[in-house]
C-alpha cells in the first residue's frame, strides 16, 4: 500500500532579491519530514543554488522583475510582459492541481504577483475545501497609509476573508502589530497567527573560529562582514563603507563584504577594486550566512527580515542602514529592533562616511551594551508554526492572534 504524504505547497513570488526565496527555503526545511511533502513554486534565478533537503523540491517560473511598483517585464527570456504573466500563472494552477495540497502557503503577496495566484486560490476553494490556504506575511509590510490603500483598491482585504484560512505574520506583536497597523478587519483578525520571527539555525562556536580562520582573522582583530543582500540596492552603502577605510582606517578590524548576487556586475567591479586596495575581501555571494555572522564581532546592513532574522540568531551586534525607498519597510524595523536596544542604523538620508565611522567606531567599543538585550529575544517561529500545523492537521481551527 502507497504511503500517504502531507503535501506543502509554497508560492513565492520572487520578483528580485534573495529575501522571498531565503525565507521560504527556511520555512521548508523545517517543515518536511518522511511524511511531509514540500513543493515550492518560485520565480527566484538563484533558487537552485540552494542545497535543498529530501522531500523538498521547486518548480521554477518564469522570473519577472520590477520596473515600476505596478510594470514588470520578463527577467530572461524576450516575451510580453503579459504572456510571462500567462505562463507563470498557468504553471502556478497546474501545479496545484496535480499536487493537490493539503496546505498552500502563499509568501508575503495576497494574490500574487500581478494576482497571479487568484485563480488557483479560488480553485482550491471550490475542488479542495479541505486544503489550508495560508498567507504568510513577514513582520512589517510597508507603512500603514500605503498598506491599507493598497489591500483597499485591491480588494484583498475581501480575499483575505473568503479565500484564506488563516494568515501567519513572521513577527511579534509587541514589536509590531500589522493586525492594528493594517486595519484589519475582525473576520480577518480572528485568523490571523502571530509566529514569532523565523530563527536561523545557531552556528556553534567552532565553526565560527573556523569561519574566522578562512578569512585569516587574527585572535586580537575584530571581524565586520557588510552585506547587501540580494544586492540591487546597495551600492551607496558600501559605497560609504568602503570611502570611510579610505579615510582612515580601523585600527585591528578586518572587512568582508559581500555584495549580493544582483548587484551590477561594473558597480561589483569598482567596489572590487578599491578593496583590493585596503586588502578586503568582497564576495558577490555567500552560502553559509550564518556562519559568516556568528563569525563577525559587527555586521553592517540594510536590515531586510531575512538578515534580521540570521543576526538576531547568531546574537551579533548590527549596524543597520534601511532604505526608505520604495518601501519603508526596512526603516520600521530598524526603529522598532532600536526602541529595543538590539541594533543601531543610520536613516538612509543620512548616509555617509563621517556618519558611518561614527556609528561603526561606537559599536566596536560597545558591543556588550547592544548584545544583553538580544540574550532575552527569543525567536521561536518555527517552533510556533509547527503547533499551528499540528493542529490544523489534528482539525483543531483555533487561533492565537
């Protein structure tokens, strides 16, 4: 007799950047086991790049990427915008429908990219009823005026309602209440799950020496990694780091900076080439992040959810430098993770080298004052996704929002 399989379905859309593709892995792999199924529909290049464990795989889309905040065009291949839209959707509804889920978990857009996902959505609710559908949100969207227009024109505050069982937000409520922000309304609010954020696994101490070591950082030298992510809008970052070193250097601290895959390759180049000069090394991709941060005494970023989330793991004290543009995501959560004592940032507007070796050189010398309030945050989302799986599998529909 065949064994029956619990089957995870995963949409994320991946429009760019590491961020979508990175939490959704992580999501993945803490959820399958002999018995669980994950299948995960992903527009992300990159995604093959990522070592993938048993009974998790992806089915790749046509890449789309952004040029505006409502025009895409195709990422690789020469076609109309609308006909990769075409293919994208049509491989998103056949995919389900072969794979008959019993949970579908669409990552951080209602609908999908240019609602791509509506018709499988409203699919499985007429020929699957039984399937979960789970809209999962990271902590912070955007500001609340932009969020609330956007879900109100687009009516998904209606699909949030009727096509949703339940909505899980990859944050903490004390931190940021998107229930509240949001202006969700009570049917939604009654679903909605606050997980807690997505930890990273936790690099034990030897392999950050060994990290350490690769990078031939002495015992009496501190280690700053600067990342950018995916990298597509972090030139003027370490653009500032890099005009700070040339100033003045450090004394004992060492950089490594990675620049993210989807930085442009001639900005990579220049970036290269003046580091080269202050004998750092930069690297456009790194696959062990983790270690690479429990390695670091500072990390300096933009402060995406992903990184966040990996800091915050390793306990590393973090410079953040959000960017306000087109979201202000990131700029919340710097606030917010400040209010907290956990990190500093510098505002994007203020950006520059004076402002850089200022924050950077405090830091390094106060390192112990930012890393006790990160001791007591607990990042416990896997845990708490995996008891709201239990219970949704054992038929228990109650919600803790």
């Amino acid at each position: 007799m065949a064994k029956h399989f619990y089957n995870i379905l995963m949409y994320s859309h991946d429009t760019y950047g590491l961020g979508h593709i990175r939490r959704t892995m992580s999501i993945a792999g803490h959820l399958r086991d002999d018995e669980t199924n994950v299948l995960i529909l992903t527009g992300s290049p990159i995604a093959g790049r990522f070592t993938l464990p048993e009974h998790v795989d992806f089915v790749r889309i046509p890449g789309m990427i952004k040029k505006t905040n409502d025009e895409y065009h195709s990422l690789s291949i020469s076609i109309d915008p609308e006909h990769a839209l075409n293919i994208r959707k049509a491989i998103i509804l056949a995919t389900a429908q072969t794979f008959q889920p019993d949970l579908f978990i669409v990552d951080k857009e209602p609908l999908g990219l240019k609602k791509e996902v509506l018709p499988t959505l409203q699919w499985l609710k007429e020929h699957c009823p039984a399937t979960r559908t789970v809209l999962g949100l990271r902590d912070i969207m955007d500001d609340r005026a932009t969020v609330r227009r956007d879900w109100t024109n687009r009516r998904v505050y209606q699909h949030l309602e009727e096509l949703y069982s339940e909505i899980w937000v990859y944050g903490r409520r004390d931190v940021y209440d998107a229930v509240k922000e949001y202006a969700m309304p009570v049917s939604v609010q009654k679903k909605t799950f606050f997980t807690g954020y997505l930890p990273r696994q936790v690099v034990p101490a030897k392999k950050a020496a060994k990290c350490r070591k690769s990078f031939s950082i002495r015992s009496d030298e501190k280690m700053i990694v600067v990342t950018t992510g995916g990298g597509g809008d972090g030139f003027e970052m370490m653009d500032s780091y890099l005009t700070m070193l040339e100033e003045g250097r450090l004394e004992k601290v060492r950089s490594i900076l990675i620049t993210g895959p989807f930085m442009p390759i001639e900005l990579r180049r220049r970036l290269a080439k003046r580091a080269k000069i202050l004998g750092i090394k930069v690297r456009p991709f790194f696959p062990r992040m983790e270690a690479l941060f429990a390695a670091a005494d500072l990390v300096v970023s933009m402060g995406g959810y992903n990184t966040v989330c990996e800091i915050l793991s390793q306990k590393t004290v973090s410079l953040l430098i959000p960017r306000d543009h087109p979201r202000q995501e990131q700029l919340i959560r710097a606030k917010a993770l400040k209010d907290l004592g956990m990190v500093d940032y510098i505002p994007w507007q203020e950006l520059d080298s004076s402002r850089m070796r200022e924050k950077v050189s405090f830091m390094l010398e106060n390192l112990e004052q930012f890393q006790r309030p990160m001791e007591d945050f607990v990042l416990d989302g896997i845990s708490s996704i995996k008891e709201r799986l239990e219970q949704s599998r054992n038929g228990n529909k109650g919600y803790n929002s």
